[in-house]
C-alpha cells in the first residue's frame, strides 16, 4: 500500500529545531515530516521525481510498512527510533550508485560513535551492530527514466531508545539506549549523521568510487579477519573476510579445489542477493 502526499499529510518542520541542527551545506537542510507513513523510502521516491529535492530529508516517528535489504520486514515503533530517508538527485552512472549504500553505513557508524560515545561497527555491507546485534539497518533503492538515473533515495532505520524487542528478535536486535543505558537525542544523531554523510559523500563524487574510504570503512567492519559464511540464491561457502575494495566489495579469502589441486584464493563478493553471516551467528 502507497501513501499519498498531501497538504495535510505533513509539514515543513520548523526551522527551529531539526533544520537548524543540521549544519551542512545541503545534505538535511530541507526535512520533510510525517507523524506516520507506510514507508519514509516510498514518499522520498514520490518526491525525488520532481527536480529540486536533493538531500532533502524525510523523517517519520513511525513506519507501519518498513523494509530492510533483501525484503526483510523492519520493526519501528512510534517514537523510539529514527526512521528517515535521504533523497539524492545525483549526476552519477547508474552501476556506481550501490556504492552508496557503504557511504551511508560509514555516515551512520560515524554518527553514533560521536553522539553516543560507544563503539559500534559496520557488518558489511550495511547494518550497524553493537555487542553482537543490529541496532541499525540501510535500504538504497533508485528510481531510473529511460536508462538514466532519477533520484536514488537511502533509507535509514536507527533503534534509538527502543526498551526491549519482542522474542524473535532479542538475540540479534539492540538499540542505542539499551547499549549506552541512557536515553539518546535523536536530533543530535540525526544532526551528525548528515554532517558525516556530506563528508563522505563529497568524497566518493570525486571518482565514484570508495577509494577514499576503504581505511576508514575496513576499520569499523565487524567482518574483518573473521571466518565468515558467504550464502547465495544457490550455494554457500566459508571464508576469510579481509575487508572492502574500493569499488564496496568484500574480499574473501578461501581455499578451493582447482583442477585436483587445493588452492587459496581470494573472492569478490558484491553485496546484490548475498548475505554475509557470521560461521556461528548473525556476526
């Protein structure tokens, strides 16, 4: 089910708060707001078809339709998280705007470490996790007419001051609040991950690529140099995650069975319809 846009929908937030939080050039400085929507990713979509709404941000205390990578369903509740989406309208090639995605996931990670104080990391490609478990997940979708790009928008799903998860998730779900033992202000996050995502995001324009990013990215990557299960539509495998390329890829070193001979090898895992678990767990 879509969400109609309209007049009485949602409201320019004040430029007292939010907008005036954000200290970046354009990354945030437009943030559109609703109380609730199916899904911050289908009304950013709706939007970025009209030209003047990039790093425009759309924000909503609850998502009742909310999805993760790979059409997993995400839990929101109503004042406890953040759940926003960023609208870009780049000049960028079509196969390069994946690459974004780890953008985000640095921009986030960045984020949390400076307004809570606490050591998170990036389980590649795109959830953030704290002790084990996820505290928040990404969804890049883009929108294309005749072969050329429209406007991507990166949805963003943060467990704030989320108390407690129901059964099914508690063991691979935490939130910000639980971790730190304090509530968190989520304008201060929200603030600060704009902040680190124009850096960022500056940086990969340069070439399109992550050239610029891989230290900071393989630093914060839960995966690195751990034995990692890589599982696709039709097989699966045991490797050693090394980190990223400059392109977003995983690196994987494995040993195969090449012509009767056993050999290490080193594989390039793309993000796509992989999944990336840890040999004994979520990581």
């Amino acid at each position: 089910m879509s969400t109609e846009i309209t007049n009485e929908q949602y409201e320019w937030l004040d430029a007292s708060f939010i907008e005036e939080q954000i200290t970046t050039k354009c990354i945030g400085k437009k943030v559109v707001y609703f109380n609730e929507v199916d899904s911050t990713n289908v009304i950013a979509k709706q939007l970025g078809k009209t030209p003047g709404y990039h790093g425009t941000l759309v924000l909503a205390e609850q998502q009742n339709a909310g999805r993760g990578r790979l059409g997993r369903k995400w839990s929101t509740s109503k004042g406890d998280g953040i759940w926003m989406t960023l609208i870009l309208q780049p000049q960028i090639r079509i196969e390069h705007a994946s690459m974004l995605t780890l953008v985000t996931a640095l921009a986030v990670n960045q984020g949390i470490r400076k307004v809570t104080g606490l050591n998170s990391f990036i389980k590649w490609p795109n959830d953030i996790v704290m002790n084990g478990k996820k505290v928040c997940g990404i969804l890049t979708e883009m929108s294309t007419i005749n072969e050329k790009l429209e406007c991507i928008v990166i949805g963003i799903g943060i467990n704030a001051n989320r108390d407690s998860f129901p059964d099914e998730l508690k063991n691979t779900a935490t939130s910000l609040k639980l971790e730190s033992k304090k509530e968190i202000d989520r304008v201060s996050l929200i603030a600060s991950v704009m902040k680190y995502f124009e850096m960022y995001y500056e940086m990969f324009k340069k070439e399109e690529n992550l050239k610029e990013h891989v230290k900071d990215y393989n630093e914060m990557l839960i995966n690195r140099n751990r034995q990692v299960k890589i599982v696709g539509n039709d097989s699966e495998y045991i490797g050693l995650a090394l980190g990223i390329n400059e392109t977003g890829a995983l690196l994987v070193q494995t040993d195969e069975t090449i012509r009767g001979e056993r050999k290490t090898v080193i594989k390039t895992v793309m993000s796509g319809e992989v999944s990336v678990r840890g040999v004994y767990g979520y990581v």
